[in-house]
C-alpha cells in the first residue's frame, strides 16, 4: 500500500463509486472529491466560452487558469467563483465532456490539483483513473464494478430522479457502448487490469450490492489495517 492517507475509487459509470466514496468519506470524517465534477466544470467553462471543443491548444489555453473549489462536504463545486453545482450536470455537458477528457495537457493540470487537495487532508476520491494516475501513493484503491444491466438500471433511476425521460434500453445501450471504448484502452481499462491483476488495487463487483452493503466492504478493507 501507499503512504498517503486517501481512498482511491475507479470504476465505470453506474458502479456507485461516487455514492460509496461519499458514504466512506462521511464515516471517516474526510474530504469526499469527485474527479468527475472538476471534468464537468471545465467543460462547462468551455461551452461558456465558445471554444472549439476540437481544438486542444485552445482548449488548455482556455481552462488552464480556472479557479475550481469544493465545499467542506466535497459535494459542491464552484468554478470561479461560481457554485456550479447544478449546471454540470446538464445534459449538454455530459455530452461533452469527452472532448476535455480525452486531451493530455488538461488531464495534468486537474490530476495536478488532485493531487494538490490530496496533500491539504485525508480525502476519498473517486474517478476514473486515481488510483494510477492521480493518487497512485493512495493508501487505499479500489476498482468498483459492476454488470452493465445493474449498473444502467441505477444509471435509469438517477436520471428518471431528475425529471428525464429516458428508456431503460437507451441507457443500457449507452454504458454499453461507453464500456467497449473504456476497456479498449486508456485509464480505465489500466485501473481495472491492474486490479484483476492484484496489482495494488482491490477488485470490488457491487452487483446484487446496496450501496451501504458496498461501502462497508470499502470501509471493513480500510479499518482493517488500523489506520
């Protein structure tokens, strides 16, 4: 294990790692940080701004001062200033995000401030590749997952909480088509070999789980070794 007192939770959309990173980092008493929401507000930024998402040097050029900060509970995030919170989740920012998820220079400059609010406390985060790229000296990793079935079935029941219409089969078709390009190559697909690998993370199937059941099985690994 590593030295650094965080949690680090990878995994697909729909696995609850965001709901179990929350629920541990309650139970602990530490900063709870979704990796995912930093994406999320550059690309907010960006849709602001008018850049063209297809252009990566204007892209980091763009984003590369942002000032972004999480509330004390780590479930707010304000991007300049701004409590941003509610306007990351649009549906024209998931459908973007891609754009600044897939360019290096601005994968650094957020995997830099991670790792920067990881060495202000003890913090849970969770994403998509923290435990081998942004926390790597995490004390704890974990790769959560779960059937795509399940995990679209959970995905279904957050957006319907919303007030969107989608169908169940357009969303399992979705998480589907998002895991084939995930697992082919890139961050995700490191984080899970090397947990099936044994490799310093731990494996974790969340299906047929609640989300209490699942961040116990995290807390019971964490408590276990006396921290």
């Amino acid at each position: 294990m590593g030295d650094m007192l965080a949690v680090a939770i990878d995994g697909p959309a729909g696995a609850g790692k965001s709901s179990v990173a929350r629920r541990v980092a309650e139970a602990k008493g530490w900063l709870f940080v979704d990796s995912g929401a930093m994406y999320r507000a550059f690309t907010l930024k960006a849709l602001r701004l008018g850049v063209d998402l297809a252009d990566a040097d204007a892209l980091a050029g763009a984003l590369r001062d942002s000032a972004l900060a999480f509330d004390a509970s780590g479930t707010r995030i304000a991007l300049d200033g701004e409590d941003v919170s509610a306007a990351i989740r649009d549906p024209k920012v998931t459908e973007n995000i891609r754009h600044i998820a897939r360019i290096p220079a601005l994968r650094e400059i957020l995997v830099d401030r991670q790792r920067a609010i990881a060495r202000t406390r003890p913090v849970v985060m969770e994403g998509r590749d923290i435990g081998t790229a942004a926390l790597p000296e995490a004390k704890w990793k974990f790769f959560l997952t779960a059937p795509v079935a399940e995990r679209a079935r959970r995905r279904f029941d957050e957006l319907a909480a919303t007030g969107r219409g989608v169908a169940l089969e357009d969303v399992v078709r979705d998480l589907a088509a998002r895991d084939e390009a995930d697992f082919a190559v890139g961050p995700l697909k490191d984080a899970r070999d090397r947990a099936l690998a044994g490799d310093g993370i731990a494996y974790l199937d969340t299906g047929g789980m609640g989300l209490e059941e699942a961040a116990a099985a995290v807390l019971s690994r964490i408590d276990g070794s006396n921290i």
